[in-house]
C-alpha cells in the first residue's frame, strides 16, 4: 500500500461525535473528473435565490442562503451525508483522537430531529441519565428540528464548565424532560480491561481511536501477566461502539486473526471507493510507528473469544464483529447491532471545510452486507437490565430517514466473484435472567459500581463467561 492510500486509509473512521457511527475517507476533488451541470436546474436554483434575496421578509446573508442549500443537497441524500464548515471539520479531527469539550454523545438524524444512540461512558451526557433513544428537541432554547447533525454538534460542544440544558422526549415518559448538563473536556478513555475472575479476561471498547489498537495490546498483556498463566478465555466487549476509525477496527481484529486474514472490503463506484483490507500492518499501523501489537502474547490467536454486542454497536464495531464472527473466531452473544454499513468520504473544500458523502459499502469477509440489517449474534441474550419499551427505543439504521438499503436483499449473501459466504446457523436464544430474590441488607457491604464490568449484575456478561466456560469443558483433552 502506498503512503498517500495509507494517508487516506487512516482517515477511515465513524464521524462519532457529528452521526451515528460514520465510516469516512478523506479524499479530493483534482483526480476527478470535471461534472456537466444541469443548466435549467441552476437557472431554478438561481431564480429562487433571487425571489428569497427579493421578497424574503427579512434579508438575508447571500452566505447562509449558500451554506444551507448545500446542507440541504447533501442532508437529502441519506442521512449520513452533511456539510461541514471549517470548525466543524476541525471538531471532527478531534473526536478521533479522543479529547474535545462537550457532553459526551453519539447522535443520528431522523425525519429532521436528532437521536441519542448512546451516551459515552463516564461523560457528563451519562451522568445526566441521557439514554439511547432520546429524541432531543431542543438544544438551549433552540428548537432540534431543521437543524444538520454538524449544527447540533456545534451547539452542544463548548468550552468546559458551561452549561447546555437539552429538552429530550423519550418514549417511557409523559412529558419531556429538561436536562441541564455541564460542558466537560471529554477524555474518552476508549479501552477498558479488567480479569473477571482467575483465567478469564475482559476488555471493553467504547470507540475505535487512534490509540486503541496499543491500549488494547497493553491491556491483553497486562491480564496474561496478572494471571501469571496463559488466559482460558475472553471477553472483547463492543457493547453501544458507535465506531470510530477504520485503521483501528482492522487492527483489533488483527490481534485475533491469522495474518492477512480478509478483515473488511468496500464497494463503491469510483477507484478509492474499491478497498481489501486484511490483518495486515500496512492496513493498521500508523506510518512510522511500531507494530503495537507485538506486545501480545502469541496465545492471544488461540484464546476462546466471545464478542459482547448490542443494538448500539455500529460501524466499526460491526466491522470488527463481522470478521470475528466469519473465520469463526469467536462466538457472538448480545443482541442484533445497528446496521451501519456505508462509508462516508470526507473530501476537503477550499474553504478549510468539506463534506460527508456516503461513497461506498463494506462487507465482512463473507460478502455479507450489514446496511440497515445489522449482525444477528450467534447466541442472542436480551439485556436483562432493560424493559420492553427500552428495548424498542433502540434506535437502528434501518429506522433512519432516507437510509441505504442493503444490497444483498433481507438474507441473500453478496452473489459477485467474492469469497465464499458463510451460512450463519440458527442463533441460540437465550431468555433474559427472572429477577434475584432480594437479599437481606448487608449494611457494610460496599455499593457495586456499575460501571465496572461485573457477571453478578450483568446477564449478558455472565452469560458471555458461562459460554467461555463451556469452551473450556469441551475443548479439555480426556485423561
């Protein structure tokens, strides 16, 4: 692969603070064709720019006539597709790389309004009680509806310490809610690890970043050394993972993959729109950095593995999923993901700005599409934590506006010269868990965290280890 595709390559990422688990490209415009223009449209275009200069009952900026009917052209095609000005191409920088000012949630665009499809862990969003799900309405005393996913990020991000009240609707309630929350500088901590129990591990990834493929090495090799012995199982917890960058999702699946095993590829119309891409450094690596995943230990391919995911793992996530789930590496547990399997090209404009344009697909290894399908896991546990009304609140692509279809149908796999697909089985279901029996009250007994991964107060988390545990009984050699 050469610098300049690697160049482009690392820009591959989910727009995680301006849409729901976007997959970009950065590209430009000098290798293209020039495009004829529709005369008598322009005209059209010309003439109500004129009327609205004319007769409009304010005046207004011939910039902002400008600006928003560039909104609108791209707005109109799906709903991943938006203009961004200079700052908010600056802002979507910052989001891959992990730190920015704001509240801390991954939004999507629906019939106009805006959608919460998680909130990030650990951020003031969370600690607010915003949900998935949350349709915002108002932004401040700023009615949602019109407004793009870049103009509604741009109002929620500000400088630490100031104060943004969102006026949400959610489903379960009568009334809105309004919801003050304090701007903070948004350090999203992207890898978690931790041992369960002896022998088994856990890493969670809230957002595929620059620095994740490293953290993640770091953790793993972390566990292996606190074990003191070679890891029975794992847990990789993609879990609401609106996505992130592209380069890092193919490197989280080369930490379990046999080298140039086929991770991802894309299809569009154009050259650049047309890309494999395998467990391979050249397809992960930051370009003079080392391999960060040296580091691991070398049973890190043979570990037994369980995927943990849900209706908020998107984009990247699916990707990573996706390839896990075809060479059978690992077992899927969790519920259906959200179906984002379109990639957006960021392509630069003069002004310091650019544009998202949905410019091609990607499929897993086997040629299957996730747009608006998602991934239906090996082994379906429903969140016990979660009422039937939650559970319908999930947002998916399938429910946004103007979305993609898939191309392969509601079930045929991809029929072009591709690798063979796999015919997933029947996927296990499992019932959720009927509550505990209360416990008498232990008064000196320490509150559980619930953020911290724990099997006793999370069914799909136990339910991942008991699977593990199984492998382990299975797989063990007879005497």
């Amino acid at each position: 692969m050469t610098s300049q595709r690697m160049k482009k390559l690392a820009w591959l990422c989910a727009g995680a603070f301006a849409g729901a688990a976007l997959t970009l490209s950065v590209q430009a415009f000098a290798d293209k064709e020039p495009t004829v223009l529709p005369l008598n449209e322009l005209r059209t275009f010309a003439e109500v720019f004129g009327r609205i200069k004319q007769d409009y009952v304010e005046p207004v900026d011939d910039k902002k006539l400008i600006n928003e009917a560039i909104k609108g052209m791209l707005t109109g095609l799906d709903p991943h597709s938006d203009y961004m000005d200079a700052e908010a191409f600056k802002e979507l920088k910052e989001g891959t790389q992990g730190e920015f000012g704001g509240l801390g949630i991954e939004i999507g665009a629906e019939d106009g309004l805006v959608k919460v499809v998680a909130p990030i862990e650990d951020t003031p969003a969370q600690k607010a009680g915003v949900k998935s799900g949350d349709l915002i309405v108002k932004i401040d005393d700023t009615p949602v509806r019109g407004l793009s996913l870049t103009d509604a990020v741009k109002r929620m991000r500000g400088k630490p310490g100031t104060k943004v009240t969102l006026t949400i609707a959610r489903k379960t309630e009568t009334k809105p809610l309004v919801i003050p929350i304090t701007r903070a500088v948004i350090k999203t901590k992207s890898v978690k690890y931790k041992l369960l129990e002896p022998g088994y591990g856990y890493v969670r990834i809230t957002q595929f970043q620059e620095h994740t493929i490293e953290n993640l090495a770091d953790g793993v090799a972390a566990m292996y050394k606190e074990n003191k012995a070679p890891l029975k199982g794992l847990v990789l917890d993609l879990r609401d993972d609106p996505g992130g960058l592209l380069t890092s999702a193919v490197g989280v699946s080369a930490a379990f993959l046999p080298k140039d095993a086929l991770v991802v590829y894309t299809e569009g119309r154009t050259a650049d729109a047309k890309m494999r891409l395998t467990a391979n450094l050249q397809n992960y690596n930051r370009p003079g950095v080392a391999d960060p995943l040296a580091k691991l230990p070398d049973a890190t391919h043979q570990v037994p593995l369980v995927v943990l995911v849900n209706g908020g793992s998107a984009s990247a996530s699916e990707i990573v999923a996706g390839a896990l789930q075809d060479h059978k590496r690992a077992v899927l547990v969790g519920t259906q993901t959200f179906g984002k399997g379109s990639v957006q090209s960021i392509l630069p404009l003069g002004n310091a700005g650019g544009i998202k344009l949905t410019t091609a697909r990607y499929f897993t290894p086997s040629g299957r599409s996730i747009q608006a399908k998602g991934i239906v896991p090996d082994v379906v546990v429903e969140d016990a934590t979660l009422t039937a009304a939650e559970q319908a609140l999930r947002v998916r692509e399938v429910d946004l506006e103007n979305h993609l279809s898939n191309p392969n149908g509601d079930e045929s796999p991809a029929k072009a010269a591709k690798p063979a697909a796999v015919k997933p089985a029947a996927p296990a279901v499992v019932p959720p868990a009927a509550p505990a029996s209360p416990k008498p009250e232990d008064k000196n007994a320490k509150p559980d965290n619930p953020r911290e991964p724990n099997p006793k107060n999370d069914y799909q988390l136990s339910q991942a280890l008991n699977i593990l545990k199984v492998q382990q009984i299975i797989t063990k050699p007879a005497n």
